[in-house]
C-alpha cells in the first residue's frame, strides 16, 4: 500500500525547494548562470516529480518493501536536489558580484 503520508511529505518538501530555487533565480541577471548554478537542483525536483511521484507510478501495484525502497529513492533524489541548491548559495556568497546578482 502506498504511504500518502510520506508523498505528500515529499511534495511539500519539493515545494518548498522549488520556492526557495525561485528566490534565487530572481537574484541572478545572467541567465546562462542561472542555468548552471540553478539547474541541477531543478532537475533533480523534475526527477522526484515526473519519475517518483508520477501518478501512473504511484499507481502500480508493489509490495510494502518495494513502496519503503520506491520512496527512500525520491527522498534521496530530493536530498540531492537540496544539497544542489545550497550550493548554489554558497556560490552566490562567496562570488556574487562575479555572478551578477540583482539587489
């Protein structure tokens, strides 16, 4: 059986992600550098997303281990997602002038 509890933990976490990934491409003028400082975390969300908790997906049957397994999967995917964004920070400050940044 699917645990709805912990997708839907999940989305509110790739949410949040995705909210905190806005703020920072609104700070950043150049957008070849939003791309490679902002793109990797955004994909990472699209794979959590699209792949994991695709409702066709979601919908397949699988035992209860194979459900723990499935989701362990996005949430690994979703830390790489965070881990990807908070490095995009870290760039931001320590080279923010170098990487044109609005305000």
């Amino acid at each position: 059986m699917v645990d709805s509890e912990r997708i839907s933990q999940i989305r509110s976490k790739v949410r949040e992600e995705r909210a905190l990934l806005s703020e920072l491409e609104h700070k950043i003028a150049d957008e070849e550098v939003k791309k490679v400082l902002l793109g990797p975390a955004s994909l990472r969300l699209d794979q959590v997303e699209g792949f994991y908790l695709d409702q066709k997906t979601l919908d397949e049957p699988r035992s209860e281990a194979a459900w723990s397994r499935w989701l362990d999967g996005a949430e690994r995917e979703l830390a790489s997602a965070i881990k990807r964004r908070a490095q995009a920070e870290e760039t931001i400050r320590k080279f923010g002038r170098n990487v044109k940044i609005i305000g």
